[in-house]
C-alpha cells in the first residue's frame, strides 16, 4: 500500500476491532441463553425487553464514556437517576405539588445541571479525587432519594394519561418497539459524533491522556472535565425521566447500585480507567452486555429437580435463580477483570502477539507505555510552611493536623449536654453512644493505615457485613460453635482483603476501583447468605462477643462484689476493651516503628520510598489487610451484639471511617494520618449522629437526613484538608493582607 | 610521571556498550574517576551521560565491558548493591518524602532502631552531625521536607547521601532546579565533600559550574569517548567545540590535551 492509500483511507473513529469482538460475543451469548432457557429468550418479546432496559443504562453509559475518558470518575449517576426520577414524582404526582409536566421536566434538568456542575467544580476546581467527590455525591442524593420519599413509592397513573406526549416517551410505538430504544439511538449517535469527530471530543481525548500537556497546549482542562459531568448528570437526568415516563411512578430503590452497571459497561466497552481510550459505541455494546448478563442472573436458569414423594422419584421442572442482592457479586467481579482487560490485554497487545506467534511470525512491536504510569492518586498539595515549629504554647496544639478533631469532640460532646442536660449526661446514653463509637473506631484504626500508605479502601462497610453474615451463616445454618464461626467470619473478611490487596498492589490498579468492585461483591455475597432467612437465634457463646464484661462474668457464673469493679463491668463492653487494645499496639506501629514510618514514606513519595529500599507493595498490602481484618473484626462483633444478622449492617460506613481519617488529620493523598487523631475523628463523626438523632423538645431529625448530612461532612473535611492544611488558604490570604497593610502606609507617609 | 604521583583509581569503567533495541546507547565507552576527584560529565542530549550513570549503579545493566570500583570488577543488579560499595546517586528530583521531616528522610528506610522502635534520639542527633559536616544550614531537623526551599532539599537529598559514607557520589543536573544563591551553595558543598576525599560525577549542562568547582571534565557524544580534559588546561571554548565537533578519531585524554 502506498503512503497516499493510507492517508486517503483514515482509521475509523467510531468503531474498531474491540466493539466487534464486543458484538460477536454477545451474540453469541444471547444464542446461548435462547438455547438455554427458550422461554425467557427465544421470543422476540424478550429481546424488545432487553433492548429497552439497555436504553436507560446506554445513555448513562454515554456520558460516562466522556468523564472516563478524561481519566475522571462519575460515582453519583446511580443516585442522579434516582433522584430525578423522586424529584419528578414529588413535582408532577397529584399528592404533591402537583406542577404541569413541562415545568417538573425543566425542573429535573436543571437538576441534574446542577448535580454535573457540583461534581465538576469539587473535581476541578477544589481538587478533590474524582471517586472521593462522586462517592459523597452518591451517598447525599441517596440520603435524598430516601428522605423525599421515606422510603415508600409514589404513584401517579392517573394524572399520567392527561399528558400522553410526554408518558409515551416510556410506551411502545406504532412501529412496534419501544420509544426509549429511539431516544438510546439518537443520544448514542450524538455522543459517538461528539466523541471521535469534534474538537469536543479530541479535547477530551487529550485532557485524559496527559492532562499537563493539554493545558500547555492551551485546551482549557477544567472546562472539560466540568463539561463531561454536566454531559453524565444530564444523560442520568435524561435516563431518570424516561423511567419516570415509563413506570409512571418511582420507589426508593431506583438506580442502587446503577453505576456499577454503568461503569462496568463502559470498561468493557473497551475505556480505560486510567484515562484517554474509549468509544460511545463500545460503552454501548458493553451496556446491552451487562445488562443481558444482568437479566440471565435475575431470571436464573431452568433445571430439573428431582423430589422424592412417598417412595417415588419425580423429576420436576424448577428455575435455579440466584437470592435479591447477589446479582452486585457478579457484577462487581465483571467491574474488576474489566478494569484489568485494558492495562494487561490491550496494551500489551496479547491477541496480536499471541496471533503472531501461532503464525510463527516475529511479534508486533510493543507501544511505548512509558509514558502512561499505572499509579493510584498520588498527586501532593502545595506546600506548607511550617507552621508547628515557630508556634508555642496553644499554637503548638492548634497547628497539630489532628487538633481539629480533638476540639470538635469537645465541642460537639458539650452541645450535647447543652441540648438535652436531662439526657446526655445519662450513662446509658453515654455508653450507647460508646458502642456506637467503637464499631467505627475499629474499622478507622485500620482504614489509617491504608489512607497513610497512599490508597483507599472503599469496601470496609460491605466487608463487615461480609464478616458478619459468613459468621451468623455457620452460627445458625450450619450449627457451627462459636470458635468456628469466628474463624469463618475471620477467613471470609481476610479472603476480600487478601483480594484488594492482590489486586491493588499486584496487578497495580488504583485502590479505589480495586476496592469499589469489592464494595459490591462483599454486600452482594452478604445479602445471598442471608437470602430469604432472619439468622438470628444460636448459642449465646457467641454473643459474648458483643456483651458487656459483668454479663460475661455472670456467664461463666462469677459474681463480682459490689462496689467499684462490678459498676465498671456492668458499663463497659469487652468489644470496647478490644478496640482500645488494638488502637493501642496499631497507634504504636504507626507511630514508634519503622513499619509505620515505611507507611508513611510510601504514602509521602512511594518512588522516593523504593529508592530507599523500602519495600513499598508490602507495606500497601499488608495495610490493606489490615484494613479488612479491623473492619472483619468489627463486623463479627456486630452480629453478637445484636444477636442477629442485619442485611444493612455496616452500610455508610465506609464513609463515616473516610471523614474520620480525614477530620483526625489524615490526608486523602496519603502520607499523613496518626492514631490518635482517627480515634479523634471517629469521636466526631459518632457525635454528630448521635446529636442528629436527639430529640430535641420534641422535634428529631428524621434518619434519612442523617446520610446527606455525614457526606455533606466528608467533604468538608477533605476540602478543608486540600485547601487549609495543603494549600495553607488562610496563612496565604493573611501574608496578602499583611502585605497590603505596610503598602497602604507608605503612601499616606 | 603525572600518573605515579595520582592514586589508584575509584572507579574504572572500560568498553562499556549498552543498546536499547535499535538504537546503540553506548559504543565502547571508557571513564575513570580517581579519588577526592570532580568529574564534570557533558554532552548534548542522548549522548549518553544519564545512561553511563545508570549502569554505574546498576539501574541499567550493561551489554558489555567492565567496571572496576577501587580494582576491583563489579557488576550491580540494582542500585542497592552499588550503594554497599559506597556509589551514592542524587537523582534530578531528590526522590525525598514530603511529608516527613529532615531526620526521617536522612534515615529513610534505615532508621535506627531499639528493639521494636525507632531510636528518636539517635536519628535525629547523627542527622543533626551530618548536616554539620555539610556545613549546609537546614534550620531544624524536625522541620518538613515539604516546607523547605528547593536548595535545600537538594542539601538534605545530598546529607541523605554522604549519611552512608560513600566514595564516590553522582549528581544528576544537580544545580537544574537551583536558584543562584542556591547553586553558590551547592557548589560550596561539593567542595566541602571533596576535601573529605569523596569523588564525585557531576552531569550538568552548565558548563560554568563545572569550570567553578570540577578538576577534569569528560565529552560524551553519540554513545562515544570525544575527548576528556583538565579544567586547568582548557575553557568552555573547547570544551563546547569538542561537543559540538568532537569525533572519536580526535579523541584527546586529558593527559594527551596535557602533553601537547
């Protein structure tokens, strides 16, 4: 081929090798599921069916293919989509407000609008890693979606018929196929133009593969990144509508877990995580697929069960299908070996390499990959002067990164008193709040570790639920003792970090997805042991674990005289004594070891660190395992506690623990964090539920408010760490200040 | 006569030859260093210098040829094993923690140690001798990297250093990031480290740096040996025209350049 033929004929933009081996595989799949179960997939009803559900992940998937492509991440679309649909029912049903159609519809655009710009600007502009800024965002528009309906539907069919233009966006056409399969094509068109063919999309291209280079070369990178947010929030928005148009009402449950599906789909639609690969019709194609793997799970698969009646055997038709809540498992799992398909296939060209060497030819040449590291956040703050050496006296204290944390306990304990006198100063109040305290407490001890070593564990809530199901499991089905039960609870929670870990540090992903997919596996394995069955009810041996120290004495039928010994035991719970035990031996690690000080080098500069031959992958892997035993510990300790096992066990937690590492003087780019301003931190965030939950002369905030609040935190907490202790704001509008003040006098001189 | 009256050399590196696919990195290169000695390594970009560095401590290994440091032949897997024999580098950047402070990056990765725990006392006061020594003034050893000028992480990059006691110690651009003040200083230092005996390779592009404080200076070009010359004996005229035009075939040594 001449030079000219192959400048005249341009690689394509739009689709590429990726998308039809995408194509082909699901044709392949859905062969085989027509084959399989004939009744769910051979009739074209089911296919309309799938090509409809696709849509509304589709168009997300579209938007998202632009925040991932600029090496950001969108973890708030699940909720947005959620959201907009509640904010359209509160405005549009009859019970509500009762607004005409197309002010509910501009309502919820101008919605998402502003959900895209929070995003974009707390990204761009204030710094904040991508997943830390979307997860808050997440769990504020859940708190939202649960606090607009308080967890109760809302229905409104009625008032739906007077507006038929807009409800049958939702229905099937004349044609014969639904609406919103119309709307997927149309938007996915748009975003694939956008993407490979405008200036749009090849800022975005460059934007995420050297984001330094774009902005030399004068693309203005902020707006960008902004714009891709507005672009997903609009497409969730637009999702969002369009399941309102078709449902004709909403729950509280819409859109859980919705970006995980999404990001899974983009992933394997061939984007990669680390920023400048990507294509509208490969997160498409990879959208039908989740989707279709989605619907084979849920439906489950045709079997024959054999059941003995009387003396005969009677082969019975059954469906095996898999418990609510297990479907994330393999969702989760499908989001972490995408991750892992494009930095380990596709550029280490194996398909092309391996069809070379089955023809016996030399392998193609490798790309230059230098260039493009494989790292977590590892980006520093400015820096600080030094303010804690020229201090003295309170100074000393005030410039400690943890006293924050120390003076808002105190803070938050006396408003407490304040408010309520007659109650807060009771002990069962006091201990209450105590418990509360110490399940947090643990899962921050290890939590410190791994945000000081430079990564994040995001799975620490759904590893104690984990922990604690696998536990109660053995307890109650499979009439384990208590010994054993604890050592599977240990071994199930180990197993999830021992994953994190491998996947962190050996495969080198960034922690936050690596720990994102086992967010969903861990909750999902934990809801399908619970599956249709209250685990409560086994030996009280167990429970001991959670029990306060005079009833273990009482237990074992030793009765303490009265006096001081027996007041303390009778408040003070042993789960507390081991937390406090192993705050203690992990606060002396960290502090007066060299292992701790190699967590901090590895978090503080990690190619400094291996330079120094620290061995950096041990220290992330074993504080990431650390990380999973405190929040294993704390999740077996829950289940006896309670004397039950609760699906919703350690749910938000992983972002309460985030905000008090964080609060306690931790920083989310690593390097920072000490014991005690975690434990500190955990005191903070315990305080302000447990105010939030007062009742106060006969007004309490309701429950579902309490989420938006304790995100609305988190981010406070990380934007003070970036912007106060990093950037040093304030000593820097001070210097200006000081500056000008001097200038002022010498000209009235 | 010149050559009875020098020590034995530090460092000896001989037909050196590395090639990264293609491309001939190194053909056949020599370099010397003699002890208490500043080497001034120059040439214009990918001639080699950086490349010549890494394989003398063993980030790079070489295809062939040999190296011999104090006599005897060598060869580094990684720079850990160059740092035993006493080969230290200072890479561009300082590769220092941010985040902790001047004692705790001194002693990165070899902290003193009692028992279990870090020995405060110790780190800090042998940071506090080293930094003496250097006679570089870092205002406390507890203050954080981060917040120190870039001058003076480069004096704690260095102090981290000579704390291993090494021989011979390379300097990857040190003065690139400097500011004047800051590079009188570092210049000021090199010195000091000389009178202790240690030798030094310093890759710069500013050749008047090297004419302040080097003894010898060496031109890569293309991977090749085009000349090698006393400071004494030359200026950055010639030192720039055999950069610029130097071929092996004119190749001069500095005691050659001398003789003449």
């Amino acid at each position: 081929m001449t030079d000219e033929a192959s400048v005249r004929r341009l690689p394509s933009q739009l689709v590429g090798g990726w998308e039809t081996g995408l194509l082909i595989l699901l044709v392949l799949l859905y062969l085989g599921g027509a084959f399989v179960n004939p009744a769910f997939f051979g009739s074209t009803e089911a296919f309309h069916a799938l090509l409809r559900d696709s849509s509304r992940v589709g168009i997300i998937a579209v938007g998202m293919t632009f925040v991932i492509v600029n090496k950001d991440l969108d973890l708030s679309v699940g909720s947005t989509y959620g959201l907009v649909a509640v904010v359209f029912a509160r405005l549009f049903a009859p019970s509500f407000l009762d607004l005409g159609i197309v002010t509910s519809v501009v309502l919820c655009l101008l919605l998402g609008t502003v959900i895209g710009l929070i995003n974009g600007v707390l990204v761009t502009i204030l710094k904040v890693p991508a997943f830390i800024a979307t997860l808050t965002i997440l769990f504020i528009g859940r708190g939202f979606v649960l606090a607009l309906t308080h967890g109760q539907s809302i229905y409104y069919p009625a008032k739906a018929t007077e507006h038929p233009l807009f409800f049958h966006l939702g229905e099937t056409n004349l044609l014969g196929f639904n609406n919103q399969i119309v709307i997927f094509a149309v938007v996915a068109m748009v975003g694939a133009y956008v993407l490979a063919k405008t200036r749009w999309g090849y800022e975005t291209f460059a934007t995420g593969g050297n984001i330094q280079a774009a902005a030399y070369a004068g693309i203005p990178t902020n707006w960008v990144r902004i714009r891709a947010y507005l672009i997903s929030s609009l497409c969730a928005a637009l999702a969002g509508l369009m399941s309102a148009a078709q449902d004709k009402g909403v729950t509280p449950l819409y859109g859980v877990s919705g970006e995980l599906t999404v990001i899974a789909a983009v992933i394997i639609g061939g984007a990669s995580i680390l920023g400048g690969r990507g294509r509208v019709a490969g997160s498409c194609l990879g959208a039908l697929l989740v989707v279709l793997l989605d619907k084979v799970l849920r439906e489950g698969w045709p079997i024959t069960r054999i059941i003995k009646i009387g003396n005969e055997e009677v082969a019975v038709n059954a469906v095996f299908s898999l418990p609510v809540g297990a479907v994330p498992v393999f969702l989760g799992l499908l989001l972490i070996l995408a991750v892992l398909i494009e930095p380990y296939l596709i550029r280490r060209q194996v398909a092309a390499r391996l069809w070379a060497w089955l023809r016996g030819r030399p392998p193609p040449p490798a790309y230059e990959i230098g260039g493009i590291a494989i790292e977590s956040v590892q980006t520093k703050g400015a820096m600080t002067t030094d303010i804690a050496l020229s201090a003295t006296g309170l100074g000393t204290f005030l410039a400690r990164r943890d006293a924050l944390a120390i003076i808002l306990t105190v803070v938050l304990w006396l408003t407490g008193l304040a408010l309520r006198p007659d109650y807060w100063w009771n002990l069962s109040n006091s201990f209450a709040i105590l418990l509360n305290y110490t399940e947090l407490a643990l899962i921050t001890i290890g939590l410190t570790y791994v945000i000081a070593a430079g990564d994040i564990d995001l799975s620490v809530g759904a590893v104690l639920a984990l922990a604690g199901s696998t536990a109660a499991y053995f307890l109650k089905v499979l009439g384990a003792d208590p010994a054993t039960a604890v050592a599977m609870g240990l071994l199930a929670g180990m197993a999830a970090g021992l994953v994190n870990a491998i996947v962190t540090v050996g495969f080198k992903l960034p922690a936050f997805i690596a720990t994102l997919g086992m967010f969903y596996i861990a909750r999902g394995l934990a809801a399908w042991f619970v599956a249709g069955q209250q685990l409560t009810g086994w030996p009280e041996g167990y429970n001991l674990l959670g029990r306060k120290v005079n009833d273990i004495l009482l237990h074992y039928r030793i009765s303490l005289p009265d006096g001081l010994l027996r007041s303390v035991a009778e408040v003070v719970s042993v789960q507390t004594i081991w937390m406090l035990l192993v705050a203690l031996v992990a606060g002396i690690v960290l502090a007066y070891t060299p292992f701790g000080q190699k967590v901090y080098a590895t978090g503080g500069n990690v190619r400094a660190a291996a330079y120094a031959g620290i061995n950096t992958n041990r220290v992330r892997f074993l504080s990431l395992i650390l990380a999973a035993l405190c929040a294993t510990m704390a999740g077996i300790i829950n289940v006896a506690y309670f004397r039950s096992f609760n699906p919703v066990a350690g749910q938000f937690r992983e972002l309460d623990a985030i905000a008090a590492v964080i609060i306690g003087g931790g920083s989310i780019f690593g390097g920072y964090g000490t014991m005690i301003g975690a434990l500190a931190g955990a005191a903070v965030i315990t305080l302000v539920r447990a105010l939030l939950q007062l009742n106060v002369q006969g007004f309490a905030m309701p429950q579902h408010w309490i989420n938006v609040f304790i995100g609305l935190i988190l981010i406070v907490a990380v934007l003070i760490d970036i912007w106060v202790r990093e950037v040093n704001l304030f000593g820097r509008l001070r210097a200006k200040l000081a500056r000008r003040a001097p200038a002022t006098d010498t000209t009235h001189a | 006569m010149l050559d009875a009256a020098r020590p034995a050399p530090i460092v000896e590196m001989r037909g050196i030859e590395k090639a990264f696919g293609a491309v001939q990195a190194l053909r056949n290169v020599d370099l010397v260093l003699y002890p208490g000695e500043i080497l001034g390594l120059v040439g214009d970009n990918s001639a080699g210098k950086s490349t010549l560095m890494k394989i003398l401590t063993g980030a790079y290994q070489r295809d062939a040829g040999q190296v011999f440091v104090a006599g005897q032949p060598v060869h580094f897997r990684s720079p850990h094993e160059s740092r035993d024999v006493g080969i230290e580098m200072i890479y561009q950047d300082f590769a220092l923690c941010g985040n902790m402070d001047v004692g705790q990056n001194i002693f990165l990765g070899r902290w003193p140690r009692r028992g279990f725990f870090i020995n405060r006392r110790k780190m800090y006061a042998e940071a506090d001798t080293v930094l003496k020594r250097l006679k570089v003034d870092v205002n406390s050893v507890f203050q954080k990297v981060e917040s120190l000028s870039g001058g003076r992480q480069q004096s704690v990059a260095i102090a981290r250093a000579i704390s291993f006691e090494p021989r011979v110690v390379i300097l990857d651009e040190p003065t690139a990031n400097l500011s004047v003040m800051a590079t009188e200083r570092l210049l000021e230092t090199m010195l000091e480290l000389k009178k202790q005996g240690v030798a030094q390779i310093i890759i710069s592009h500013r050749l008047i740096d090297i004419f302040a404080v080097g003894d010898r200076v060496m031109v890569l070009k293309r991977g090749e040996n085009v000349g090698d010359r006393f400071v004494k004996d030359t200026d950055d005229r010639e030192v720039l025209e055999i950069i610029v035009s130097g071929t092996r075939e004119n190749a001069q040594t500095a005691d050659e350049a001398r003789a003449i």
